[in-house]
C-alpha cells in the first residue's frame, strides 16, 4: 500500500503539471495581438527578405507604427501595408466582456502586416517592432528578434534611414486606453485582403457557446479527480486487519549460550531421575 508521504508527493506532481497546464493554455485578454511572424522569435534568417510578415487577430489600425532595427542600430524599415490575411494552424483565444461577464472567443485567422526592409546592412540580431490599438482600445505592441547570417546588402540610391515616429494620437491611445466595453467588438479602420474563408470546423471563429463555463469548471473537476485518486491509494484495503498486539510481535531470537545451558539442566534433571529408580538383583533365590 503506497504510503501517506508518497500519496503527498503525487498529489504534489499532479497539481502542478495542472497549474502549469492552465497557465499554459490561458487566453489572452486583449486583443488584436501578435499571432504568428515570418521569421519567427529567435528564427535565423541566411537570405534577404524584402518584408517581414506580421500576422495579428485583429487587422492592425490605419496608423500603426512598425520599425525594424539592424544590429547597429540603425532602421531599415521602408514603411508596411496590409497584406493577405492567413488562417491560423493553431487558433488563439481571446477574452470578451460581454454584459459583465469575461467571454473566450476564438480566432482562426491572422491578419498580416507585411514590413518592408529596405536592406540588410549587416550580420546580427536585428528586432522588428510595432504599436497599434485593437478594437477594445487596448494597445498592441511589441518586439520580434531574430539573427541574420546572410551576406549583406546594399541600401538603394538615395535611401535614407527613416526618422519618423509613431503618430502622436496612436501614442496617446495605447498610453491611455479606454475601458474595455460590453458591447461586440467593433472593427478596425484598417483595409486588408481577405483569402477564401476555409470550411468552418469546430466552433466558428467569434463565438462563445459553453466555453466560458469550460474555462472555470476544468480546474476544477481536474481537482475533484486528483482527490479521489488520492483517496483511493491511500485508503486500506476492505478486510485488512492492521495488528499490532502481542501477538503478532516476533518472539525474541534464543541465543547460543541459553540453549546450551538448558540443555545442561535437561540433562542433569534425567540424570537425577534415573539415580532415584531401584536396582534389580542378579542371581536366583537360595
């Protein structure tokens, strides 16, 4: 029967691998985030791309601002445009507040932000950054880093570095978000071109179903299901007897010496025995 402390550390096992499952898969709740990137986080790129893919969940706004910094420093991004819009391998999710309540929906589709690099100046880790605000009116921003070991290119005639910033009322927008509201989503003013939706499978992109109610009640029936199992190794077995009386303790062990020397007191008892007996005499009767 396992015991109690190694019931413990399985408990101890399972809970966590629980936790971080949950943490794992836990949904993003603002929205329009980065999706998937060509290259990706920490990818080596050996040739010259002409543009780096962005794909996010919701189309980036009109005024998004992108950059790409070449190892030195110096930018080399030649501004972006929307670009053909992607299904997703795996779908994200993404938390609603819908009439109070935290609502999952999930997005199969990437929306791409295609940044054009004007050329590759150098060997290194180069970083593509952007900044953009999704329909909540939360913003979106963040970085993508990757090395390129290709050989490096010259800049076109005339090109400059660009010097441009972020568009002073996009900077106010992500730096004062508006509180999320309880009303569907609305659309980006951003155009993009959309591929052939694909033949919907599963739960539509958008939608919320039982799902919200999956997200709480997981956890806890993974937790009820721990316990019982718990219960069930620690518990005894029906009909074991657990004894711990005299009579089931082990006598202690005879030595050498005390059998030999009861065996001395046998023998003498039978030699005592026989002295006490009368003797029978020999011969006939005269």
């Amino acid at each position: 029967m396992v015991t109690v402390h190694a019931a413990c550390r399985l408990l101890a096992v399972v809970l966590g691998a629980a936790v971080a499952l949950v943490v794992a898969g836990s949904p993003a709740s603002a929205h329009g985030q980065l999706a998937i990137s060509d290259p990706v986080a920490g990818a080596t790129v050996s040739q010259p791309k002409q543009a780096l893919e962005l794909y996010f969940t919701e189309a980036p706004a009109a005024n998004a601002y992108f950059t790409v910094t070449a190892p030195s420093g110096v930018r080399v991004d030649a501004g972006w445009r929307p670009g053909l819009d992607k299904r997703l391998d795996r779908p994200v999710t993404e938390l609603f507040l819908v009439n109070g309540k935290w609502e999952p929906r999930l997005y199969h589709t990437g929306y791409a932000a295609l940044v054009q690099v004007a050329h590759w100046p150098e060997k290194g880790e180069y970083t593509a950054s952007y900044l953009s605000v999704a329909s909540d009116r939360e913003p979106v921003r963040g970085t993508v880093k990757f090395t390129y070991s290709g050989t490096p290119t010259a800049a076109p005639q005339g090109w400059s570095p660009p010097t441009n910033s972020a568009d002073p009322a996009l900077v106010a927008a992500a730096e004062n978000p508006e509180p999320p509201s309880s009303a569907n989503p609305g659309s980006t003013t951003s155009t993009h071109t959309t591929a052939p939706p694909p033949p919907p499978t599963g739960n539509a992109s958008g939608t919320t179903g039982d799902s919200g109610v999956m997200t709480w009640l997981l956890p806890v029936l993974l937790l009820v299901a721990v316990a019982a199992m718990v219960f069930l190794v620690v518990r005894p077995k029906r009909g074991a007897r657990i004894n711990t009386g005299p009579a089931n303790r082990r006598r202690p062990a005879t030595s050498a010496a005390a059998r030999r020397a009861a065996a001395a007191r046998k023998a003498v008892a039978n030699q005592s025995a026989r002295n006490t007996q009368p003797s029978r005499k020999r011969g006939g009767n005269r």
